[in-house]
C-alpha cells in the first residue's frame, strides 16, 4: 500500500512548460487550494512521483489528497506509505487503507462508471462518486479520459 499510478500526460497543468513534473511549491499550492485540511502535509517531487508525508484527519482526506496531487500532469505516481491518518485527537496516527480508485475511460461519465462499481441498476449512486470527489470536481460532467477518481464504499 501507498503507492498510487497515475497517468502521466492527463491532468491539470501547473505552471508552464510541457508535461514535466512541476515542482513540490506547485504542488503544494495545488492540493492547499482544494481546503482539505492537508496543512500537516508535505510535499516532495521526485521526477515524476510525488510523495507525500505527514498527518490527514481522515481516510476520506487521504484518498483526495492522493487524487488531487495525481491528477496533475507529469505526474505518474503518488506515494503515500508515509501519509498517516489521526482518527482522535489524542490517538496515535494509524495507517491508511488501501482507497479504491478508477482511471476514467472515453466515453465514461458517473452514471456509467457507478454501474460498473456498484453494479447494475446502482447508476443513480453516481452522486456518492461525484461528492467523494469534492472539490477536485466541480461538475458531474467534468471528467476526461485519464482522470483518476476515488470510489467510495457504499454505506448500508
């Protein structure tokens, strides 16, 4: 566990240049702007992996941390073994599970992608894709090919 792929030339460019991997300042930025509470974490860049280190509040900010920094272009990799997650205030931080991701596809869109997860029937659960995707996606329409989404367990 922790180390994430990603698609490499699909993403949001930061800065300017090709597809090179854009700095950690950058990528720091990037994921502060999404307002996750991921101020305790660190960002490092190698190449074209981004690591990340600190402490998430939850299993749900470790998954959109993973996301919103993968789905930056020249980025292949995220690597997470070093993310750790503080359920209780007072508790010792305790490791993150494994998040279930899905690359998108052409031709895909949530309706389709939660038939595919949820299974037949449960297109309407594509709005507990889009939430779990908050803020990185503004609107259910808004996904392209090469995009990686979070997907997040069904409850009862």
């Amino acid at each position: 566990m922790g180390l994430f792929d990603f698609i490499k030339s699909a993403g949001k460019k930061l800065g300017i240049g090709d597809d090179d991997a854009p700095d950690a300042e950058a990528v720091q930025k990037e994921l502060a702007s999404h307002g996750l509470g991921t101020d305790a974490v660190q960002v490092e860049v190698v190449e074209d992996k981004v690591v990340l280190k600190g402490t998430v509040k939850d299993q749900s900010i470790f998954e959109k941390a993973v996301v919103a920094v993968g789905n930056t272009l020249g980025i292949s990799k995220v690597e997470a073994g070093e993310l750790t997650i503080a359920e209780a205030p007072d508790a010792a931080p305790v490791a993150a599970k494994d998040p279930v991701l899905y690359t998108v596809k052409k031709g895909d869109n949530l309706w389709k992608i939660a038939e595919a997860q949820y299974g037949k029937g449960k297109g309407a659960k594509n709005t507990v894709i889009f939430e779990a995707n908050r803020p990185m996606l503004s609107h259910p329409d808004k996904i392209y090919p090469g995009q990686v989404l979070r997907i997040p367990e069904l409850e009862g």
